[in-house]
C-alpha cells in the first residue's frame, strides 16, 4: 500500500522514488506532531479540569473548624421537599 501511494506520487509530481519516498515521510512525520501536540494539549486540559472540580469540591465540603458537630454526608445533605423552601 505505501509502495502504490509512493509511486502515485512520484508519477503524479514526476520526481524520483526516493524524492517521493521522502515527501510521504514528511508528511507522515507532521500529522504525528500534529497528533501529539493535540494529546498535550487535551492531557493538560483533563489535568486542569480535575483540578478545578477537585477544588469546588472542596469548597463545597469545607466544615468550619469550630463546628465539630458538622456532618459531612451526602445524606445529611439532600434537599426535601420540606427543606427546599427554606
């Protein structure tokens, strides 16, 4: 399959199978730098993403330290119908 994309190139451009070889390589080798850069780039926007969850999550489940009576449960922390009016 290469070999027939090499020679597809080298008749369509007219230039020698090294000439063409080469230009595939090229080509090849920049959509792996392409393909790399975009790995960076969304690893460093999950990265920044858990932070800022783990962050707000931590706002919200921030306990005062003078309230040792404080429970932190999701349980104690769902809204009823008789508490979502307050």
């Amino acid at each position: 399959m290469l070999h027939a994309e090499v020679l597809a190139l080298q008749e369509t451009l007219g230039i020698s199978y090294k000439d063409a070889s080469h230009c595939l390589y090229l080509a090849e080798l920049e959509k792996l730098k392409v393909a790399n850069e975009k790995y960076k780039a969304f690893k460093n926007l999950g990265n920044r993403l858990g932070e800022f969850v783990h962050d707000i999550n931590e706002d919200f489940i921030e306990v005062p330290d003078n309230d040792p009576d404080a429970d932190t449960t999701a349980e104690n922390h769902t809204v009823t119908e008789d508490t979502a009016d307050k």
